[in-house]
C-alpha cells in the first residue's frame, strides 16, 4: 500500500513499495529509487472516462507513478491537504485534486447551477473507495463540519471540496442593501445541508457569481 505523508506542508511525500498512484500530470518535482510514469487518457479512465470529461468540460491530465522508492509532488507552491477514504465519496474541484491511490475510482459528477456559480462548468470530479487522496487549497484549507439543522454556506471561490451526505444549492445573497452599495459584496453563496465535511481555501478564484 502507498504511503501518503506531507513534506512540509507543500509538498506531498509518497513511498512506493511496487505499487502504484494517480497524480495531476507534471506534479513530480522529485523522486528516489526506480519510478515509471506513463500519461493516462482522460483522467485515468479509459476511452470512457475520456469521452465523459470532454463532454462534461473537467480538464483533468493524469499519469501513473508506479516503482519502489519515494516520489515527491507539488503543484505551484499551493498547500496540500490529504484526506483519508473509508468507502465514501470526495466531491472536489479537478483543479485541486494533485494525487490518489490507484485504488480510487475517479469519476465526474454533475453539479448544475451550483458549478456554474463556482467557476469550474456543470461538473465536478468525484473520487470513491478505500484509500488516501491528497487535494491542494491557495492557503491552508479550513475543514468545517455541516450537521443537521446547521447548514453552512460557502463563496463558491473559496470551495474545494467536501465528503459526507450532504446537499448543495445555490443561495442568492444579493438583498436591496447590496442593490444600493451597502450589502457585503457576496452575491452568491454555496449552502450545504446534512452531515458531512466540506474544505474551504482563504483564498478566491474568479466565479459567475462573484461580487455585485
């Protein structure tokens, strides 16, 4: 089983053992022992998978890392953040995915209006099964927790990703204070209700539904 461990808190450690990882194409900065890479079409799927992102939009360039030894990754100097799978499903912008398991099972998911609002087009990358994901944040990530009767909103700029059985729905913030100068500035949000973990970045990309 591959050892996922962070060097730093920008750089992503993985010990290989024979086995073998996904990583975002051209992530390796650096490596020890005997490693093979080879490019995989759409986002490691197969020809299916292939067809899939390029209807949905997700640009995803994936290669697999497969020897013995220590491969080391990083994307852009931005922070890493690695999140344990036990079964269930990670919601994430392919943008911020850098490296999985090859375990995993990656896949998209359609997110409507909501990915729209976010920037990133209707659909999302979903990852699946038992294993170790690791997803990069401009800045350290801030992981908050979504309970029942406590529903969280999010800047769709500042979302990265989230796990759990939670629903998410495009919520206006624009009131008669924003239409006149004097609201917050945030037109759009994300909220998340259920029960769940969702991972917010201090950072902002550009989105639709930026500020009014």
């Amino acid at each position: 089983m591959a050892q996922f461990r962070l060097q730093g808190s920008k750089v992503l450690a993985v010990d290989l053992a024979g086995d073998t990882v996904k990583a975002r194409n051209g992530s390796m900065v650096a490596y020890t022992g005997q490693m093979g890479f080879k490019k995989l079409s759409g986002g490691g799927d197969g020809l299916r998978g292939m067809v899939t992102r390029r209807l949905t939009g997700e640009r995803m360039e994936v290669m697999e890392v497969k020897g013995q030894g220590t491969c080391y990754f990083a994307d852009k100097a931005t922070e890493i953040n690695l999140v344990r799978l036990n079964g269930e499903t990670l919601f994430v912008e392919s943008d911020n995915l850098l490296c999985t398991e090859a375990s995993l099972h990656t896949g998209t998911s359609f997110t409507g209006l909501n990915g729209m609002a976010s920037g990133t087009g209707l659909f999302t990358t979903k990852v699946e099964g038992q294993g170790w994901a690791a997803v990069t944040s401009k800045g350290p990530a801030v992981v908050l927790r979504v309970s029942q009767g406590m529903p969280l909103r999010v800047d769709p700029g500042a979302y990265v990703a989230h796990t759990g059985n939670l629903h998410r729905a495009l919520k206006s913030g624009a009131g008669w204070t924003t239409l006149i100068g004097e609201g917050g500035g945030e037109a759009m949000q994300v909220e998340f209700t259920g029960e769940g973990l969702v991972y917010v970045q201090p950072s902002e990309r550009m989105t639709l539904g930026g500020e009014v």
